[in-house]
C-alpha cells in the first residue's frame, strides 16, 4: 500500500481506471448496446488516455536525470536538448516514412502508385 502514498502513483492507477472504463463502454457502444450521442464520457476518457504517454515521457525523463546524476556523466543542457530534437525528427522522418510505404502498398498495384484513370 507505499505505492498507493504517492499522489502521482493515485493519479496513475485512475488513468488507468479511466482507460479500463472506456474500453469498456467502447465495446459496449460498438456492440450496439448504446446508442446515445451524447455520452461526454467517451471524449472525457479519451483525453485522459492522451495523458498516459506524457506520464510516460514524465518517468522516462526522470529515469534520465536519475541516471545522469548517479553516473556524473552527460551532455551539456544544450547539448541533450539538440540531441532530444535530432532523435524526435528522425523518428518522425522514420515514421512518416513508414506510413507513406503503408499507402502506396495499400492504394499502390505491385508496390507502384495506381493512376488515377
């Protein structure tokens, strides 16, 4: 019960919740069972759900400074900033890559754009 002390970790364990819930009633809707269009709740559990990868981020930052510190090693601040920006581009340019072959391969004929006649 340590963990539950920690009011970061209570926020964690709701978001959690959130996102059980919300799958839930996802199903059920997709399922036929609801049918209302005003459920709010979908869109409320939807934006908690976009908070779970910054939580993420938050840990893995924290980890990298921890890391950082005990090994009195690292880069500059400037340096590890350039460095963050250097690897999100290139892992967007990798992902819009990726996602640009997907949509030749699925509207594309043997890996080659279709015409449009």
């Amino acid at each position: 019960m340590a963990f539950f002390k920690k009011t970061s970790n209570c926020f964690d364990m709701l978001l959690v919740l959130l996102i059980f819930i919300g799958i839930v009633l996802e199903l059920a809707e997709w399922k036929g069972f609801l049918f209302s269009a005003d459920f709010w709740v979908f869109r409320l559990i939807r934006v908690f759900r976009t908070l779970v990868p910054t939580r993420i981020a938050d840990a893995i930052h924290f980890w990298q400074q921890i890391k950082k510190r005990l090994g009195r090693k690292g880069f500059a601040a400037d340096q590890a900033h350039c460095m963050e920006h250097i690897l999100m581009y290139t892992a967007f340019c990798k992902a819009h890559v990726h996602a640009q072959h997907e949509f030749v391969e699925f509207f594309g004929q043997q890996g080659m754009p279709r015409s449009g006649e």
